[in-house]
C-alpha cells in the first residue's frame, strides 16, 4: 500500500473485452486430455451414476420395506 492506503499497482484495463483476453490466454494454459482420456473419464462417470442409482434403489426399497413392517 502506498501512502494514504491507495494502491501502488498501475491500474489494470478492465471490461468485457479485457475478460475475453483472459479468457482466451487461460484457455491457452489448459492441458486438455486426450480423446482416450475423455473416453475414459466419461465410462468412469457413466458407471459411478449407475452405480449410486442402484444403491439408491436398494437402499429405497429397505427402508420402504422397514417403515411398512413398523407402521402398517
């Protein structure tokens, strides 16, 4: 800080046209997967909502089944 608390950083453009440059220079960095990799994330996900469905289910039709036996 300099003095009086105001900032010493020169002053930086902003506005929408200032986002999409560092939008653009961000997506620049970014290390995409390979089409293999996104293949294989997407089977991964794919099988985890599968599976958590059916644990879902299972778990549905238990305590379906426990409230029925206690509260007819």
């Amino acid at each position: 800080m300099g003095p009086k608390g105001k900032s010493t950083r020169p002053t930086e453009p902003s506005g929408p046209q200032q986002l999409v440059r560092d939008v653009a220079l961000e997506l620049k960095r970014v290390v995409w997967p390979t089409p293999r990799q996104a293949l294989g994330y997407t089977g991964f996900v794919v099988l985890a909502v599968i599976v958590v469905s059916l644990l879902t289910v299972v778990l549905d039709l238990f305590f379906g089944f426990a409230i029925g036996k206690i509260v007819p």
